[in-house]
C-alpha cells in the first residue's frame, strides 16, 4: 500500500483527524487480505482506495467502519479505539455495501425510516421525508425498493447510508453497473460531504475516479 501524489481535485482539510491506522492486518487462514495497512484520513478529504478485484479494499473499508476485526494493528476512527470500540465506531459511521443492502419488500419510504429508527434519530418519520427529499426520491416513496432500477436503488441506498449524517462515510464501489449520469450524481454527492467537513474513504478500481479524490491509496 502507497499513497499516490495528490492529484485531480482536492478539497478542504479542517485539521481534525478522522481517521489513524497503523500497521492494520487481516487473514482468512491462510490468505492475507490486508498487510500492514496505514492510513490517514482529515476531515474535508476524500480518499481513494485503488485495487484490483481481490485486492483488499472491502475488507479494509470493513475494518474502518468497525464491521470487522483487525488481527492486527490498531489506531482510532473518529476518536474511539478500532479494535476494541468498534460498535462505537459503528454506529457513528456511514457504510454503503457494493451489494444493495435494503429491503425488497419495504417502500422507500419504509426503508429510510427504518433505517432512522435504527440509528436512534428523535424523528424517524421527519428524517425519511427529508431524505426523500433531498435525494430527489418523492416520486418512489411509495414504491417497494425492489422495484427501482439499479441507478435509483444505489441513490436509495446513499440516502439511507447517510440519513443519521455521519461524519464519515465509507462507500464500497459505490458507482459500479451505474450509466455516466449516475455516476456523475453520486460523485457530486461525495464531493458536497467533503465540502461540508465529512471524511469519505472510497474504493474504486478505476483510475479515471480516483483522480476525483484528495488522494489516492494503491492497494
């Protein structure tokens, strides 16, 4: 793992550390999946993490965002200890999944308060709504989520990653099978969290997208 020159468009830096790992490791038996991985994240920055399919990048976003468990290394993410609060880390965080992680049945609607409930939000109803709003969503509300093309379901899906507006946000492929126009909206999107002071590690195996980062992470 390296870090690439800064290239591309880069944003605001606030000074205050999202995000410090050293030396973080994982292994499926006897396959490395991560090795030694360090890694700094300020707010108002955008990081791209590179690789080929097999590379890393799902297993380490998993780690950052307190799903899974280093073997070894340790730093912190946003302020709590990796290894050993990683449910607080959980809770405060947004991660999307390359798989679409909502519920077929539920409406969109449905899905965002639920999502907001979850997340223990004072007024799930308000925030669904507002989402909706704010993802241009009104016109599905009542649908099932299982009934959205693929570009509204990834926009559904952002919706609800960010519906308790966390302060970073990890996104795992998060524009693949996407056409240029919803590619274009999702990275608009990203580029409005940074602006606004959020950290956002992304991965991506293209290259043309990691130029849109603060910097790019070869794994």
């Amino acid at each position: 793992m390296r870090p690439s020159p800064r290239r591309g468009r880069a944003f605001g830096v606030s000074g205050e550390s999202l995000v410090a790992v050293t030396d973080v490791t994982k292994r499926y038996a006897r396959r490395v999946a991560v090795h030694r991985l360090s890694l700094r994240l300020w707010a108002g920055e955008v990081v791209g993490l590179v690789g080929s399919n097999g590379s890393g990048k799902t297993t380490t976003l998993r780690i950052l965002a307190g799903i899974l468990k280093p073997d070894e290394g340790h730093g912190q993410v946003l302020g709590f200890d990796l290894v050993n609060e990683a449910a607080q880390i959980r809770e405060r965080a947004g991660y999307m999944s390359q798989a679409l992680s909502l519920y077929a049945d539920l409406s969109v609607f449905e899905n965002l308060r639920f999502r907001a409930q979850i997340y223990g939000l004072s007024s799930p109803r308000a925030a669904a709504e507002a989402a909706i709003i704010n993802f241009e969503l009104a016109e599905f509300a009542r649908i099932a989520a299982g009934r959205l093309s693929g570009g509204w379901a990834r926009r559904l899906q952002l919706a609800a990653v960010l519906i308790h507006s966390p302060r970073l946000v990890f996104l795992d492929e998060p524009t693949a099978g996407l056409d240029a126009v919803a590619r274009h909206d999702v990275w608009r999107r990203i580029g409005s969290l940074a602006a606004a002071g959020a950290g956002v590690i992304v991965s991506t195996h293209d290259l043309a997208e990691a130029e849109r980062c603060s910097y790019a992470v070869l794994l």
